[in-house]
C-alpha cells in the first residue's frame, strides 16, 4: 500500500483513482479536441494545394488561438501542414 499524506492506498485504488482522473481530464478536453477538428478541417478546405511553408505561420497562429495555452512543435505543425496541403481530413481524439 502506498501512502500519501496520511491516507493509505492500495494498488487497486490507486488503478480507480487513475482511470477516473483520466476520463475527467478526457471529458475537459472534448471541448478542445472538436475546435482543433473544425479549425484542421477548415484549413484543409482552404489552404489545400498551397504550400506547406505557407500555411505553417497561418497553423500557428490558429493554433494558439483555439488553444489557449497550448503549443505545437515545428515538427507538428510540419506534418500537419502538409496533410492540410493535401487536403487531408483530421479526427481528434481524446
């Protein structure tokens, strides 16, 4: 049995508390995940053909305005662009 702050738990418990914070932090990032999905889409739409160094400073940017906060690495925003360049569609999961 772990112990923490005077609490003791066992190892199953550990494992429920585990899978409830998972589903919790999965259930507050539904949110995020279908404004991502709708902002990768609509670029998809809009900037397909074009090239990738060209919609990678529009990705960013959109990026870090649907998602507070958030960031993406160059590498990222590289292979999204190019799917968006591709016209490729994007499902988010949570």
């Amino acid at each position: 049995m772990a112990k923490s702050g005077g609490f003791k738990f066992s190892a199953s418990d550990q494992r429920k508390l585990e899978r409830a914070v998972k589903k919790e932090a999965s259930k507050a990032l539904r949110p995020v995940a279908r404004d991502l999905e709708k902002m990768l889409n609509g670029m998809s739409s809009e900037f397909e053909g074009r090239p990738v160094e060209e919609i990678k400073p529009v990705l960013a940017q959109r990026w870090a305005k649907t998602t507070p906060g958030g960031s993406i690495t160059d590498p990222e925003l590289t292979q999204y662009a190019e799917r968006i360049a591709a016209g490729g569609s994007f499902t988010m999961q949570t």
